[in-house]
C-alpha cells in the first residue's frame, strides 16, 4: 500500500488526470481516493499529536460579565473551533473540504467532468493529495510564537496552502487555458471552500455545545 500510496501522491502533483481518469474507467492500479484521504489524515493529525502542543488558553473577555453557564459554552466552543482547523484538519477536510469542493465543481465545472461523483473523485484525490503537505504547519503552530487563535495562524496560513496545492491539482486536470476558463475554476474552489467554513463552524458550534452539555450532566450527577 505504502508504494501505490507514494506513486499515486507523486503522479497527482505532476499528472492527476493519470491518476484519476485511470480510477473512473480502470479502477485497481491506484490506491482508491477514500483510502488516500484516510491514510494520509490519519498519518498527519498522529504527527500532530505527537510532534505538536495544542493546548492554549480560552480568551473570554468579551463575555466576562456573563453566566458561568455561558462562558462554559464559549470555551468549549473555542476549543474546538481551534482543534479543528488545526490539530484536526485533515479529517475536517476529508469529511467537509471534499463535499464542499464537488458541490462548487457540479456548479461551475459541469461542463469539465460527467457528474457529481466524478467532481468527489476529483476533489478527493486533490484534497487527500494536499494532506501531507499539511506537516509544513506544524512547525509554523508550535514555533511561530503566536497564539493557536489568532486568525493568520488557524485560519489564513492553512487556506492559502490547501488553495495552491489544490488549484495547482485543478491546473493540471482541467486544463484551464482562457481567462473565462481560470475564472470557473477559482469560482468553484472559492464557492466550495465558503462552504467549507460555514460548515466548519457549524460543525464547531454543535461539537462544543454537546461538550458543554455532557461536561453539565457529570456535574449535575456527581
């Protein structure tokens, strides 16, 4: 698996329509696009684990005179927010990023492939071929000196290199060769990734409520 995965990564960053044409019409010389995204999410957040600290503390001054209750609910939130577009990433993208992508392609690259599964197909080989780039974060979360909430650490540094690597993947499968084809290309990244956030924060929002509220029923129980 080790060696498919090694060609597969290396043939998507300088042929991706090998890779993915050969999956839709051949499947078997490839490793699948599910199992690269998952080898490669798993192996990245376990060096973020083990390589990185993601420990910081909550900033709650804007809810200071608020209930306990609240600020609990606010700090859960934050935390997770912050582990998600960070320690987790990988996973948050295998699980939003690709979806989000294939709904901006269905949109504005319709024309490019023959449906919906062939822009998930697409889009997973491009986002599961970003993934081990993602170690270049590591160093810039646990050494930049930076607060893990500031929004150029959590947010800006990881976009604009999940957007070179992926639109780089798009480059060479689409073929973009006109200015109105380049400006349907960045629309349905760009759509795709808006997505993406809003999706992240929900998710965000939904996994530290549900952290709040067992942390409140342990309490009442105790």
């Amino acid at each position: 698996m080790i060696t498919r995965y090694i060609k597969t990564l290396r043939l998507l960053f300088s042929s991706p329509r090998q890779v993915i044409d050969s999956f839709l019409h051949n499947p078997g010389e490839y490793i699948h696009p599910f199992v690269f995204c998952i080898v490669g999410a798993c192996t990245v957040v376990l060096l973020n684990t083990l390589l990185g600290d993601f420990s910081f503390t909550p900033q709650l001054g804007e809810i200071s005179g608020q209930s306990e209750e609240l600020r609990a609910l606010a700090k859960w939130t934050q935390i997770v927010s912050v582990r998600i577009s960070t320690q987790l990433l990988p996973l948050t993208m295998v699980f939003l990023l690709i979806v989000s992508l294939s709904v901006g392609g269905a949109i504005f690259l319709r024309d490019e492939a023959r449906g919906f599964y062939d822009h998930l197909v697409v889009n997973s080989y491009a986002v599961g071929a970003t993934i081990p780039v993602l170690v270049i974060l590591i160093p810039i979360w646990q050494f930049s000196g930076q607060s893990l909430l500031e929004p150029l650490i959590n947010n800006t540094i990881p976009a604009v290199l999940i957007a070179g690597n992926v639109v780089w993947i798009y480059r060479l499968y689409f073929h973009p060769d006109t200015f109105f084809e380049w400006i349907k290309l960045l629309s349905a990244y760009i759509t795709g990734y808006v997505m993406y956030g809003f999706m992240a924060g929900f998710l965000a929002s939904v996994a530290g409520y549900m952290i709040f509220a067992l942390e409140r029923l342990s309490e009442i129980s105790a």
